[in-house]
C-alpha cells in the first residue's frame, strides 16, 4: 500500500514545485505548479488535478486558461495561425464588401497584421499584443484605427463562430497624444483660379472641370455619373453609385448612405452638362464624363488626377490641390455666399447639418439667402459661366 503522500498522477518535482501528470487529447502531459510537496499540497494538488481530469471527461477543459504560463498550452489552443484564418476571413468577407473597402482590408491584413501577428494562433492574440504594437506606429490615430478596424471585425465573427471564448478588443481604441490639427485639408480653389484652370484645360475636359466646381459632387460620383441620373425637367440630380480606382472600373454605393441623394442644379453646372451632351450622350456606356484621351468612361477618381487634372494645373499656373478640393470649393462658396446650410448638407451628402457646419465653420458668414443665387452672382461672369 502506498503511503498517505502517495496520489496517482502527482509528485514532488523539487524542493518549491509539484508535477501533475495527466492525458488530454491523446498526449501525456505534464504540468507544474508552484507549491512546496508538503503532505498537505500534495493532497491539493491530488484535488487539482481531479478537477481537471473532470473537465477533460465533461469537456470544459482549457488548457490556456488552467496553465497559462504553460509551454504546452499552444499545442491545444483551438483555431488556426492568425495569418491563416484573417486570409480567410477576408474572402468570405469579400460579398459584402465595397470593392474600396476589400482592397483597403487586404493591403493591412497583408501589409501590417499577418507580418506581425501572422505566428499566433487565432486564441493566442490579446490585447497587449496590439497596444504594443500600435504604440511603435509614428502614424496618426486615424490610420492606427483604419489597421486595428479589419482585425477587430475578425475577431468578433471568430468570437461569434464560438472559434474564441471572446474578442480581446472589444470596447478597446488605442489613442496617443496628437498636437490640433485642422479638420480636413480644406484649401479651395478662387474664382481667379477656376477659370484659370477651367481654360487650360482640353476643351472636352472643361465641362467635367465647371461641373466639379459646382455641384459638389465627390469625384468617385463625377466618374460614375449616368445620364439616366440628371432630371432635365426639374433640374435636378440622383447621386446614387461612386467609382474607386480600387473598384477597377465597376460602380459602387456612394460613401454613406446620406451619400444617396437628389441635388439641385445650379446654373453653371446645369450649363455642364448641356455642353457635355454632344461628347458623349450617345456613348454606350451610358456615362456623363469621359476621359478626353480615350474617348472611353474613366476607370476611377484617381485617373482623372492622373491624366487630366494635374497637367491642367501646371499650365494654369494654379498652386497644386487634389481633384477633391473641387468639392471643397463648392462647399465653401455655398457657406460664404449664405446659402442655408441645411440645402448645403443635402447637396453634398453629410450625414448632417454638424458636419457641414464643423467642416466650414470658418466660412460660415452671419447672413443666408435663396438657394444657390447668391453664390451664382458672387462667383460667376455676367454669361453665367466660369470659362
């Protein structure tokens, strides 16, 4: 007969510590704890290692969680490599995605999480792992919250896939001290300006110039514009799709869902239009604007950058500014003419009269007037034109 010390799976390992031995998924395995092997730890560590060997039986056992500092717990963390399952993820993901918004995901889970986290195992990743991470970054807290935004929705369908007991970054942002910055890099163009760039431009590039200057339009939503869209009648516009480079030519949703609206024409860009007509009404395609070089729809925003705006600028003698700033320009000639801003909110597609207001402030002057008039006559010629 053994003696009273003597337990089945349980022995002293040294002068401080006690070895559990036991089976769990087919392996042998060993683990210890930090007690000295006096009679009475011996018999503790015995109802230790009962206890476990009872949630193996009644399969509630977690070796992470029961060892944690273990060396052997990796080999039975449920899941796959983290670089494995976010490769994954994403492509299931890829249905209900913008095509901007995959490619944005899949140029971070490729370029910054997999080289990073990519060795883990899926139940491994916690949240110090990535706030020591993000603390290393020199980017701005935008951008660190655009890379941890993929791996956090990952998480939580691992989390719902029942794949992690739960997501480690839930409720958790990483933010470091940032000096004030401006909000956007407003910086629209004058009227000197417009009509500089306006007329430097190809005479079948100008129409798209004169109505980017006045109708606010994104420059995803000038690309993707449908003559089907444009209310002749009432003089009116539907916004309804926007074309990314990333989209590679097909359209998309616009931005937000506010981004979905009727706008009214203003004189100018209502004039745009008509002078577009005969360039390309009779187009397959069905587009508004097309690329004056190729006589075909533009593949995304960014071609219109690249083939068309910068070299307008240079000739114009205009101080570079990104094709955005068109938008920003009508923008702040809305605000300062007087135009009411709720009408400028719908027009541009905030999500509300707070984002106008906090995007313009400081061209928001203390008097309005009737839609659009105002900024018509502070800003056009007598013809009603900016070329």
């Amino acid at each position: 007969m053994g003696k009273p010390t003597d337990f089945d799976g349980v022995r002293a390992a040294s002068a401080s510590t006690i070895e559990i031995d036991f089976y769990y998924q087919g392996a042998r395995c060993r683990e210890r704890i930090k007690l000295q092997p006096t009679p009475a730890n011996l018999k503790k560590a015995a109802r230790h290692r009962a206890a476990i060997l009872d949630s193996i039986d009644n399969g509630t056992f977690d070796y992470a969680v029961t060892f944690p500092r273990s060396k052997n717990a990796r080999k039975f963390i449920r899941g796959d490599r983290l670089d494995h399952y976010l490769t994954g993820w994403l492509e299931k993901k890829r249905p209900t995605l913008k095509t901007s918004t995959f490619q944005g995901y899949r140029k971070i889970i490729d370029g910054q999480l997999i080289p990073e986290f990519g060795h883990l195992l899926l139940g491994e990743l916690k949240r110090g792992h990535v706030r020591d991470w993000a603390a290393t970054l020199t980017c701005t807290n935008k951008r660190i919250a655009n890379m941890v935004s993929p791996l956090r929705a990952a998480l939580d369908d691992a989390m719902h896939d029942e794949l992690i007991p739960a997501n480690p970054l839930a409720g958790w942002h990483y933010r470091k001290q940032e000096a004030p910055r401006e909000v956007d890099d407003i910086d629209p163009f004058t009227a000197e300006e417009q009509r500089a760039i306006v007329a430097a431009a190809p005479a079948a590039a100008r129409p798209l110039l004169e109505f980017a200057f006045w109708s606010g339009l994104r420059t995803s939503e000038l690309v993707a514009l449908r003559w089907e869209d444009i209310d002749w009648q009432h003089k009116r516009l539907r916004v309804t799709r926007a074309m990314t480079q990333a989209a590679r030519g097909t359209a998309e949703a616009t931005k937000t869902a506010a981004g979905t609206r009727t706008i009214d024409l203003l004189p100018i860009a209502h004039d745009a239009l008509t002078k577009q007509k005969p360039l390309s009404a009779l187009h397959p395609s069905g587009h508004v604007f097309l690329n004056p070089r190729t006589g075909e729809p533009w593949t995304g925003d960014q071609a219109i950058r690249k083939t068309m705006w910068t070299h307008a600028l240079k000739r114009a003698g205009v101080r570079y500014r990104r094709p955005y700033q068109t938008r920003h320009t009508f923008g702040s000639m809305m605000v300062s003419a007087g135009e009411p801003l709720a009408w400028v909110s719908r027009q541009m597609g905030h999500t509300s009269v707070i984002t106008t207001t906090r995007i313009y402030a400081r061209w928001i002057p203390v008097t309005n007037s009737q839609a659009g008039a105002l900024a018509t006559r502070a800003y056009a010629d007598s013809r009603g034109s900016i070329a």
